[in-house]
C-alpha cells in the first residue's frame, strides 16, 4: 500500500531534533572533554614555553565546560533547523506532493 507524507507536525520535528541534538553534543562534549583533559595533562611537559602561564588543571575545567555547553548548543540548533527544514517541507510538499511511502499491513 502506498502512501504519501504531505506535511509534518512542526512540534514534534523540533522535538526529536531537538534531542538527537543533545545526545550528539553530550557525545562531542565527552569526545572534547577527553580532549583537552590529556592537553591538560601532557601539554605542560612537552611545550613548557606555551603553558608557563596556563594554570594547572585548566584543560580538564575547558573539558567540564565543553560538556555543559556542547549538549545545550547542538539541541538548540538542532530545534531550530528542525523548525526551518519542516517548514520549507510542508511547503514545497504542498505544491510537488509529498514523500511516497510504501507499507505493508
């Protein structure tokens, strides 16, 4: 049986997107996180002229942050391009027809 999306509900788009949103900046948030932490950690030793007037343990507090900021940045612009891209689809599926399904019952 085919069917035919002809619009999306705008909510419920920015909702999931706002989620995938926070899931994928908590991963790079942990990713950056680890990042700067081993930065913290061996930068010190081997480039001791760049770090002589960073204070110690800066990179794990960098890491920490980028784990608060990074989950609420990528689910707000995740919400917002929910909204954008949903919007120009119920638009333009009104004038060329919307995404044909095919589903078995």
């Amino acid at each position: 049986m085919k069917k035919e999306i002809l619009s999306f509900e705008i909510g419920s788009v920015i909702k999931i997107f706002f989620f995938m949103g926070l899931i994928l900046g908590l991963i790079l948030g942990i990713l950056f996180a680890i990042t700067y932490s081993i930065v913290g950690i061996f930068g010190p030793n081997m480039y001791p002229d760049v770090f002589q007037n960073v204070p110690r343990n800066t990179g794990a507090l960098v890491g920490l942050i980028g784990i608060i900021v990074f989950p609420l940045v990528y689910a707000i612009l995740g919400a917002i391009f929910g909204l954008i891209l949903t919007g120009f689809y119920n638009i333009v599926s009104r004038a060329v027809g919307g995404i044909k399904i095919d589903i078995k019952e």
